[in-house]
C-alpha cells in the first residue's frame, strides 16, 4: 500500500469551467466571522466576488462596504424588503443560529442561492425548514462544512475509501478552547435560544461532521455526557463528549470543550493503519497529516489554499454548474439531529438511537 503524502495538494478533485462566474455573494452578518474571515475568503476565490454586506447597524454594513468595495450595504429590515437585490446572486448567512431561517427564507423569496453557516439552524425542525424553502424556491443551499471542501481533508477521505488503513474502527476528535479567556460572557453563542446549545453546537459540530464526512456514513446511535458550569455556561454545554454508532459498527469518539487548553485533533484507525491530522478544525490550519501502516510511518505538513476560498469556489460551481453539492441542506440537518439526540442521550443518561427504531 503506497503511504505517499503530497507535500502540496495542488488539485480540486470537484474542478470544472465555471463559464458564468463571478458568483456575487451578499454577506449577511458581520460579526468577526464575516468581517475577517468569509470577506476575505470570498475575495480570493476564482468564481465569487463581494456583492453586499448585510448587518444591523448600518453604520457598521457602510464602513464594512466602503472597506471592503462591496457594491450595497443594507440593513437587515432593507434586506428583508428586497433593497440591493441587483447587487448579489447568493447570500451567505453567517449570523446567531436561531436567525439563520428566516435570513435563508428572505433569499429564498428573492431567488437567490444560500451558503448557511453550520449547526443550519437551532433546532432540527427549524433545519428542516431551511431546506424546504430552498427547496421551493427552486434555489441551490449548501451548509458551510469547510472541512468538505478542504483538499487535505478529501485527500484523507479518499485514501481511507482506498484501504490505506484497512476497514476503518475508530474516529477520535477533538476541538477545544477557553471561550472566555479573553471574551465577553455576554454573547449569544452563551445563550441557549439563539445558539441552540453550547460547546456541542459550536464547536463539537466540527468532528461530528467530519467523521460522517471521512467514513461516508451516518451514525445509527449515540450516547453523550455534557457538562454545564453556570454562572456563564447556564443552559448551555461547556463540556461535552459524545460517542457515534455507525452501521458496519464503526465509532466515533468525540469532544468538545469551551473552557479546556486548546486542542484540535482528529485521527482515523483501520483494521491496517492509522492517519492523524493535527491541527484540523481551524481557519486555513497547517496540517500536518501522519499515515502510519505495517510498521512505517509517514508525515507531511500540507501546503494547499485557503479553504476559505476553496469553499466558496466549492459554493459557486455548484450554485452556477448544477454541481451536485455534498454539504447540503439535507447534511446540515443530520447534524442537528444528532446534536439533538447528544443532548437527549446526556440528559436520559441513555444511549438515544438515531435510526428510527
């Protein structure tokens, strides 16, 4: 078995002619996120550009416009009136959980294409209505998993489809940080309504979506502990692990935590091998990926793109070829369903099936 590594993951494995790009995207939210991270993003990809901001505090969706050259700057009650329509073909949606529905109904109702950040929504029937309205409004919706538009990460998930580490057995994940080392404990992904839950929903949703995403399967059951420690983490998880069943009886082991030393880590182990990618969940990280197989081992750190970019040019090709998107709308949902289950499965102090039965 060749355990090659690239040194640099030159290729999208998902290229094609984008013959009508540039995608013009309106930004809608303008928090840190959308300010530092998807503008930028946006304006490094091949087939996007920046069509409007979307915020509300208009001072703020003016400076940010001016900044960064974006064509319209709206308010969230002008954007919901249909103002500055001509200036953006798609929205991404990158504000509080519990706001994502009706932002994607608002550019659903004026036809345009929606990239929505992850968990999709607060609840998984509010999820599932995100996925409707697209779905009626004829418009293409793909939930913001970075991860599956990573090359490095697709890399691992084609290999692991190779054999590389025989039949897979175990995924363990790991992402973690101290939320309030240097935050303000008021803010809405400390606030159970808006953010739908704590650690799990934020950041736990990372490895839950990457495993599904590296094994090509989803769990059939699980089982969770969470940890809350009010007076800040009231209502919400500031620790959580979570244990994924799969059909062909593979696990998945995960954690997440907003008070613990950062760490942020996952590895796949086979029958035959193992590969470890560290870090792998933040923006635009320097991997390194670690194959190990019969005694030898093999590691690189990969050199690739932005993964920001790469997941709006991900974005584009499918919004403006037909492209068929892996992290849709119906992925989204999966994930907040078991993210629903976690937290049934900890609260019940039982293992919470996920299949139906």
């Amino acid at each position: 078995m060749d355990l090659t590594v690239p040194t640099r993951f030159a290729d999208r494995d998902w290229e094609r002619p984008v013959p009508d790009a540039p995608l013009r995207i309106a930004v809608v939210g303008l928090g840190w996120f959308g300010r530092e991270i998807a503008i930028p993003g946006i304006e490094r990809a091949d087939h996007c550009e920046l069509g409007a901001v979307v915020s509300g505090d208009r001072e703020k969706a003016e400076r940010v416009a001016a900044e960064s050259g974006a064509d319209s700057a709206l308010t969230y009650d002008e954007y919901a009136d249909g103002a500055g329509t001509d200036a953006y073909d798609a929205v991404y949606v990158v504000t509080p959980n519990a706001l994502h529905l009706p932002h994607v109904e608002t550019a659903a109702d004026h036809g345009k294409h929606v990239i929505c950040e992850k968990p999709l929504e607060a609840t998984a029937d509010r999820a599932r209505e995100v996925v409707s309205v697209c779905e009626d409004a004829g418009v293409t919706l793909m939930t913001a998993y970075r991860m599956q538009a990573t090359r490095s990460v697709r890399w691992v998930r084609d290999r692991i489809g190779a054999g590389v580490v025989g039949d897979p057995v175990q995924v363990h994940g790991e992402f973690s940080f101290d939320l309030l080392a240097d935050g303000d404990p008021d803010q809405w992904r400390l606030d159970p309504d808006m953010a739908g839950g704590g650690a799990l929903v934020d950041i736990g949703v990372y490895p839950l979506n990457t495993a599904r995403f590296l094994l090509d399967a989803d769990p059939v059951a699980v089982g969770a502990d969470t940890v809350e420690n009010p007076p800040h983490f009231d209502g919400v998880d500031e620790h959580v692990a979570f244990q994924l069943s799969f059909p062909d009886g593979a696990t998945a082991s995960c954690t997440a935590s907003y008070g613990a030393s950062a760490a942020n880590r996952l590895s796949v182990l086979g029958t035959e091998g193992r590969i470890v990618l560290e870090p792998v969940f933040d923006v635009d990280a320097d991997r390194t990926i670690t194959v190990e197989r019969d005694g030898s081992s093999v590691s690189v750190d990969a050199a690739e793109p932005s993964e920001v970019a790469e997941e709006f040019d991900y974005f584009a090709t499918g919004a403006l070829t037909g492209m068929e998107i892996e992290p849709d709308g119906a992925d989204g949902v999966v994930d907040v369903e078991v993210i629903e289950a976690v937290y049934e499965s900890a609260e019940s102090g039982r293992r919470v099936s996920l299949d139906g039965e």
